[in-house]
C-alpha cells in the first residue's frame, strides 16, 4: 500500500486544447484535494485506452519560458506538444505538475540560466546557486494516480527518476517510453549535460557531435 495520504478528485471539466501548428484535441481537465505539496497540480485525461492496456502516461514539470514562449534553451515546449498527441492516441494522462526549473522555481532557474551563459551546464549552475540539481518529489504525482484509479502504467519519459521514484511510491511503471529528442542550436549542451548528468535516455554521441561543431 502506498504510505501518502489519499488525493481525491475536485472537480473534471472538459477543455478544446489547439496548438499554435493546428493540432487539436480535447482533452478532460482534472483539479484535485488533498496534495501533499500544496500545489495546484493538474491531470489531462486524453483518448481511451484498448481494453486491458496500460495508459500511457507523462509527468509535465511546468515550464513557462518553454512552454507557454517557446523557448529554444530547452526541449520542454515540443516535449508537451509531442505528449498530448502521443497520449490522446494511445489513451492516458499527462499531469501537468508545477514544478518550474525541475522545482527550484522560475526566478532560480532565469538566474542558472544567466550562469550557464558563463560556461556552467544546468546541474553545475544549480549547485553554484545552492540549490538541488534536481528538487522535484512526485508523490503528489502518484496521488493523482491513485486518485484516478491508475495503478499500473507506461511511462512516456527519457529520466529514469522519474520512473524509480513512482516504483517507490507503489505505481507500477511496467515500461519506459522514450520521447522524441528536440535539439536546437541552444539546447544541445542542456540535453547532453542530463544525458551524463541524470542518464537520460537521449542520443549521447550525436549530442556531442553537435557541442563539437
């Protein structure tokens, strides 16, 4: 049995989601009591799964610059935009959770940002700054599972953190689906530095073939 406190269901209201290239979907917005961080954490619940099939699901950390601006330092923005799609077609979740700068918060991580235009990569400005490489807890994650009656799933991510932490908090991960890999010319030394960093599943030759060029 899960050792949190149960989450319960606040409120579902269905929501018409476009995105700036033309793909639509609508997806059922669900709000919820009793989180343990306090935060206002959200669930897209997109398609329905085949019958006897794990949902595939995400674990969003927000993003304001990369989602919402389209901020080309990170891959976040065509990461969501990439999930929504995958999920609504196969059936499944993704939790929008407000974890800004992998939970260091907005202001913290625009001042990493300014230590990584020195020369330092994501974890080392972190740390410059006194702050965790990686803040991010997913027990309210895995209370709105548990609050939307899902206790086994396919995981849409390229951290292995993300996937051991929701093991260890009793969610059955029964697989690791990897996303797409979206490099731009500023983000190449941020996707390589989680490759070596935190062991993303991501294309680790090709990523410093690129910081190389």
């Amino acid at each position: 049995m899960p050792d949190f406190p149960a989450a319960t269901q606040r409120a579902r209201v269905r929501v018409p989601l476009r995105f700036h290239d033309g793909y639509g979907v609508d997806a059922e917005l669900v709000t919820f009591h009793g989180l343990v961080d306090g935060q206002e954490h959200l669930a897209l619940v997109l398609g329905d799964p085949a019958p006897g099939t794990a949902p595939l699901v995400r674990l969003h950390s927000e993003c304001l610059t990369g989602d919402v601006f389209g901020s080309a330092r990170c891959d976040c923005g065509p990461q969501l935009r990439e999930a929504v799609e995958r999920i609504a077609d196969r059936g499944g979740i993704l939790l929008y959770l407000r974890q800004e700068g992998r939970g260091i918060g907005l202001y913290n991580k625009l001042d990493a940002y300014a230590l990584q235009d020195q020369g330092l990569d994501t974890y080392e400005a972190n740390a410059a700054l006194g702050l965790p490489e990686d803040a991010r807890d997913y027990t309210a994650a895995a209370q709105m599972l548990t609050a939307l009656g899902v206790d086994e799933l396919d995981l849409l991510s390229n951290n292995p953190d993300k996937a051991q932490q929701l093991r260890d908090l009793g969610v059955g991960v029964r697989d690791r689906v990897p996303t797409g890999v979206f490099t731009t010319a500023h983000n190449v030394r941020y996707l390589r530095a989680k490759v070596l960093q935190t062991q993303h599943t991501l294309p680790l030759a090709e990523l410093t073939e690129l910081t190389a060029g």
